[in-house]
C-alpha cells in the first residue's frame, strides 16, 4: 500500500518541478513528486550518450517510422536519432491546432530539463516593469530586487558559466568562468563594440554547463552532446542536480507513470486537499493529500490540470475567476536573422566542442533608441568554420574532392533573433472535450499567433543582424525569415499570469493561485510577460523564492 | 542554403549533436509522403553503391567510401529514410546509371575502368545539378541522392572520422583559437 498524504505535492519533475522538490525537501517537508512519463536514470539510461557517431545506424536521421510517429518534432530541427525517445508520443497524446502551434514535450523524469539548450539569463528591472510602462496587458507584481536573491541562489547551486559584463539590462550573475569566444566571435565582439559606441555587445553566451567542478558533478567536458544526457553531469538537469539533492534529505518520492488529473478542492476550508492521478500504465486512479501543492507541469500541462480542477465551483477550472486562465500564451519567436562569411583567419582553428555559442543582448528600445514596435529581442549564434557539407568550387567527384572536404572550410558566422511576445488576452488555449487522448482525457486547443507587434520586430530582427554583419565586414550575407508557429521557441510562457489584483490575473506575487492560496504554480504558466531571454533560469528562481514563502506561511498556519 | 545554415547554428546553440547532417537528407522530408519498405536492394545492388561512393569519395592517403561500406550504408537510409517516391528514384537510378555509362563507354558501370567511371560521375554531377536547380516540386536527381549519401556515409563512418578527419571523444576544454595550416585535417 502506498503512502497516500504529504506535507506537498509537486507535479512535474522537469526544472521548475526538480527545484520545487529540492528546495522542499531542504526545509523538511515530505514530498512526493509526480511525473505522468516513465523513470530516466542519471548516466544509466543515458544510452547513446556514448556512442560514436558512426554507431548510430541511421548518422543522426530519422526513419520514415518516426516522423510519421513524431509530425510536430519533425517540423524544427530537434528530430535526431539520438533523442527521438526523449520525445513525447504524439499518437497517444494528441492536441488540437485551432492555429499552427509546435508542441515540444517530454515526457519521462527529469522532462525538457535533459534536453533543454541551457542558456541562462537574468531578467532586469526593464523587463518587469514593461507592462506597466507600456500600458498593456497586467502589470508585474514582482520587480528584479524581489528575484535579485533568488538568482543567485539558483545560479550557485545550478552552475552557469558566463562572463560579466556590467550590462544594467542583462544583470550579472554568480558566474562559473565564462567559455570562450572563439577568433573570429571576438574580432566580430571588438568590431560591433566600436561600430555601436559600446551600445551593443557581442558576449559569450551564458550557460549551465559547468566550468568548473562543483560538488558532486564533474565539469563540462567539451562533447557538445549534452541533450542525449550527460555521462559526467556537466550540465544542469534535474537529474544531475536538484533530484539528488532532493533524494539526499531522504524526504522524497517520486511516482513516474503519474498523471495528474485533477488538483482535489475542498469547498469547505477554500483550500486545495491533495491530487487525483491516472497511473498510465494500469489506468487506475489514486488520490494522494498533502498540504500545498506545486504545479511544475510544463506551461500548458499545468494549464490542463487547472482546468480540470474544482470545476463544480468553477466551471473553468480552478484559478479562472478572473477570466484569464489559458490566456495570454506567449513564446519567444526566432527562426529569423542572418549568416556570412567571414575573410581571413584561415590560420586558426579551434579545439574542442564548445556546447554555446554567442548572445548580443537587446539594445531596440533602449535608452534613447526608439522603435516602431514594443519591446525587443538578443540574438544567438556562432561562427565556425564549414565543415564537408559545404560546395567546393571546380571539384565535384574524386581524391581531390575528398581531401579538400576533410580539411576545414572557410570560416562562416551566424545568427537568429529571439524576439519577446507580447501578452495578448486572445491568445489561449482551452479544452477539447471532442478529441481525447490515449486515458480518454480532453486535450488542449491551441489558438494563439503573432500579431503586428512581432512581424514588425522580425523585419527588425533580420536587418539588425544583417546591418550588424556588414559594419563588421562580413561578406555574402544571407537573411532569413522562416516564419514563427507559436510553440516553436519551446519557451511557452503565459496562462496562470501572476499579478497585482485577483480580478485580472491567476496567481499572486507569490505563484499562490488567489481562488486557492495552497496552490502553487512556478512554471512558465505564471509568466506575466515573456521579455526576451531564455526563461528557465527565471522559473528556477520563482520556484525557490515560492517554495520559501510557501513553508514560512505553512509554519505560521497561514495556509 | 540559408536553412542548412540555420540548422547547423542551432545545433550549435543548443548543444545538439548533428551528426552528419539531416538538412543534406534530400529524401527525408517530414510531414508529408508514404514511406514503404519497398526498395528491396540485391547484394549486387550494395557492391555497385560501393564502387559508386568509391569513384566519389576514393581511397587517397586515407581510406575511401567503400571502405567505409558506404554502399550498405546507403542501402539502410534508403530503406528506412525515403519516402516511397525517393525510394523509386534512387533504384531505379541504380538502372539509369548503368545505361548512361552504356551510352558513354558500351558497357555497364561495374565493367569500366576507374578513369572511365570518374568521368561519367562527373558528367552525371554535372546532369544532376542542372536538373536540381530547376526541379521545383519533383523528386530530387537520384545521383543527388547518391552523391548525398555518399558524403554523409563517408564523413560520419569511422574512418571517415578518425582517418580522413580527425575524432576526439571526449575533448576536455575548448580553445577559441588554435594555429592551422592548410593540410590541417577538420574535426569530426
């Protein structure tokens, strides 16, 4: 017989959900976690991780098996032989595109946080209080000096290796030495530094891979194949780090085949009383209680379960007396920017496989800088140099062809934009009640789409970097603009927005849902405006600054 | 281009291993198509792939594509990977391939000389380009296919990697810049 009642209940185990059982676990609390995919063990069941690439039966492609079983991953560029298991199944858990919308899920322990990209950077006071500024959509109920801390307790126990820049809208962290930039980054860092009069810079990209050794995780080792799993935990993931540092404390649990159905609501007390959850594997239902909860279910998953909770008092679920459950959807759009190539350097190369590349902050926007659209975007990208893939010039077949494609190319350099999305009310998702997945459950609809403010920043997107290419001399510039479906960044963010006033959003300054103040949502769900860097370092540091609240109001019997 | 570009940078930024190349996968387009495992390939079909690759990619000081066994290699991808209507082309290029070497040389590509078997690949390239340029929605040349193959088969084998390119596991640290001279062989 399981253990049925808890001092918490957090659902989900990807990053936001391995920070929320640590930081629990930490303070004494027993805790079970709940992931609705199977167990994924630390190194053991990182199973390619070791390969050589000519073991790979298929270099890295995909068969006509998969894409026909894997549609969406199909559509962006993270359908590889290595990780196809790591994707969820798209047969048994379908989802309703009212408009194009890619769905990047995990479903297994540890979720996205194995195959995460681990850029990590900090928000500033810009971003929380541009709503407010702005006049659209809710204002922030939390500015930077509320997460400050926070920040740097994530950044210490995570490990993020970057540089510091003094950049007052791209704070500093508790940084792990920074990697490298390589030769031709650093000409292009100098070139845009005088270019721009020190208005714009070209960094290293900052990311969780450790530089250095902290306890217990050994360093980065320069393989650039982080998402298969890393066998030397040089990474952050929930499994190299907050999972044993949670089952350390001997106060977790964890249930994997775990699906949660609903967040159990008692009318009576306003409180939440434990959850219901589908076993996947038997199809039998368990009720478990506890004290809080912890919604970390991925953005829309957490969405799902709101709405399928206390329904008898709110027919929109739990959380949707203000109207705003499901709504404003947002992400960060790319596929848009620019490459080249680059004269010179032919007497450098470089050594090793560095698992970054650059990032120019936001500079539109900006000081006295004004545009036609809100907000802004970074770029990311690199510069390498051509490998054999690449057009040789008079030779075509033969020894010559061989030898010339064995050898390096010439060196090319390139870029694409990540662009904020702005909060729109219109943009959501709700229930399907028409289409069912695999358990018979309702599945999402996805309606959300980029509006005038996002199509005016890509054109921007993409002639900033081809401006930026140029001065720094740059030649054969390319641009693109592939288009953006909403979902594509993988940075879903929105529909339980934090806020100021329980009649226009879902959660207070503290994650705690206003309709239910034991329950807790510190995922992207809570995100009241998307600003334009990775968010997941941010989710880590609501996630432990809620937690803190969380058990001093439990102490106090505040709730 | 541009697209090849953009995969390779995200891969790049993202930490992804993109071994070999999928953007170099002419067949291999999602979202669309049947896929069959319909293109049954002889082992005569495999030896002539081999020498196929090995007339593009030839042993030099370093080994060449049938050493690599790039034909079988190609006989998987094109089994598992195609779609149904690539499938065709590429078999059916197995014949046409033959018969242009009849129309150069008045024998089949197996029967002719290492000389004779260059130039005819390197008019057939030359074919194949032309055609690709224009193709529009039709399939791709089969000796695109080939040719494709054969480059991802070879530089993603093991001695592609660790003889005509240079492999190392598990690098340790990075370097930004390091001194090369042209000779220099690329990382795989």
């Amino acid at each position: 017989m399981e253990d049925s009642t808890y001092d918490a209940i957090v659902v989900g185990s990807g990053i936001s959900g391995g920070w929320a059982a640590k930081e629990l676990c930490e303070k004494g609390l027993k805790v079970l976690m709940l992931e609705r995919g199977g167990p994924y063990d630390h190194i053991k069941d990182y199973k390619t991780a070791q390969k050589n690439p000519w073991e790979f039966e298929h270099r890295g492609g995909t068969t006509a098996e998969q894409k026909k079983k894997y549609p969406v991953i199909h559509r962006g560029w993270a359908a590889n032989e290595a990780v196809m298991d790591g994707w969820a199944n798209e047969q048994d858990c379908p989802y309703t595109e009212t408009k194009p919308f890619t769905w990047w899920r995990s479903y297994r322990m540890g979720g996205r946080s194995i195959l995460w990209g681990r850029q990590s950077y900090r928000w500033s006071q810009l971003d929380f209080e541009g709503n407010e500024k702005d006049g659209i959509a809710t204002p922030w109920p939390i500015g930077y000096a509320d997460l400050a801390p926070w920040y740097d307790h994530v950044e210490k126990f995570a490990g993020i290796s970057g540089s510091i820049e003094n950049i007052a809208h791209l704070p500093d962290g508790h940084f792990l030495p920074p990697m490298e930039l390589n030769c031709v980054e650093k000409d292009m860092a100098q070139r845009i530094k005088k270019e721009y009069h020190e208005k714009r810079h070209l960094i290293i990209g900052r990311v969780a891979n450790l530089t250095a050794a902290i306890p217990g995780r050994t360093k980065c080792e320069f393989r650039n194949r982080c998402w298969e799993g890393c066998p030397f935990g040089g990474y952050f993931s929930t499994q190299s780090s907050t999972l044993p540092a949670a089952m350390k404390t001997g106060n977790l649990t964890v249930r994997p085949y775990s699906l949660v159905k609903q967040v159990l609501y008692d009318k009576n007390s306003k409180k939440a009383t434990g959850v219901e959850i589908l076993d996947t594997e038997t199809n039998q239902t368990y009720e478990f209680k506890s004290k809080i909860v912890f919604l970390c279910a991925s953005t829309l998953n957490t969405a799902w379960v709101l709405f399928n909770s206390a329904t008898e008092v709110w027919p929109g679920g739990l959380g949707s007396s203000s109207g705003e459950l499901g709504h404003n959807v947002m992400d960060h759009h790319y596929n848009v920017g620019a490459s080249g190539s680059v004269e010179g350097f032919e007497d450098q190369y470089v050594f090793g496989r560095r698992a970054n590349g650059f990032y120019i902050p936001r500079f539109v926007n900006l000081g006295g800088d004004k545009r036609d659209y809100l907000r802004g975007f970074g770029y990311q990208g690199g510069a390498s140099r051509e490998g054999w893939g690449r057009e040789i010039a008079e030779l075509n077949i033969g020894g010559d062809f061989k030898d010339a494609l064995a050898e390096p190319g010439k060196w090319t350099i390139g870029a694409t934009g990540f662009g904020e999305i702005l909060p729109y009310h219109e943009n959501k998702v709700s229930l399907d009640k028409n289409k069912k997945d695999k358990w018979g459950l309702p599945v999402l609809a996805m309606d959300a789409e980029m509006k005038e403010n996002e199509f005016k920043m890509r054109k921007d997107m993409k002639e900033e970097m081809r401006a930026m290419f140029d001065a720094a001399g740059i030649k054969n510039i390319n641009t693109w603009d592939n288009g953006h479906a909403l979902g594509h960044g993988i940075h879903e963010m929105g529909t339980a927005r934090m806020g100021r006033d329980p009649k226009t959003s879902v959660l207070n300054k503290w994650n705690q849902v206003w309709d239910c103040m034991n329950v807790f949502v510190t995922d992207g769900a809570c995100m009241t405006s998307s600003a334009c860097q990775n968010p997941s370092l941010t989710y880590m540091a609501l996630t432990a600054r809620a937690v803190d609240y969380a058990v001093s109001e439990l102490k106090k019997n505040n709730i | 281009m541009e697209r090849r570009e953009l995969l390779k940078m995200i891969a790049l930024l993202t930490g992804g291993v993109m071994i070999g190349s999928n953007a170099l996968l002419t067949g291999c387009s999602p979202d669309k198509g049947n896929f069959k495992k319909n293109a049954v390939f002889t082992q005569q079909d495999q030896d002539f792939l081999d020498e196929v690759s090995d007339t593009i990619l030839p042993a030099t000081q370093t080994p060449g594509a049938k050493a690599a066994k790039v034909g079988a290699f190609m006989t998987v991808m094109v089994n598992d990977c195609y779609e149904e209507k690539d499938q065709k082309v590429f078999k059916e290029g197995i014949a046409k391939l033959n018969a242009a070497c009849e129309k150069m040389y008045g024998c089949e590509f197996m029967k002719a000389t290492v000389v004779q078997r260059l130039a005819l690949l390197v008019k057939l390239d030359e074919e194949a380009k032309a055609y690709q340029a224009k193709r529009g929605d039709l399939p791709a040349h089969y000796f695109t296919m080939m040719k494709q193959l054969t480059l991802l088969g070879y530089f993603s084998s093991e001695p592609g990697c660790t003889k005509a390119m240079r492999y190392i596991a598990v690098p340790g640290h990075y370097k930004g810049s390091v001194p090369y001279k042209k000779g220099d062989k690329a990382w795989a």
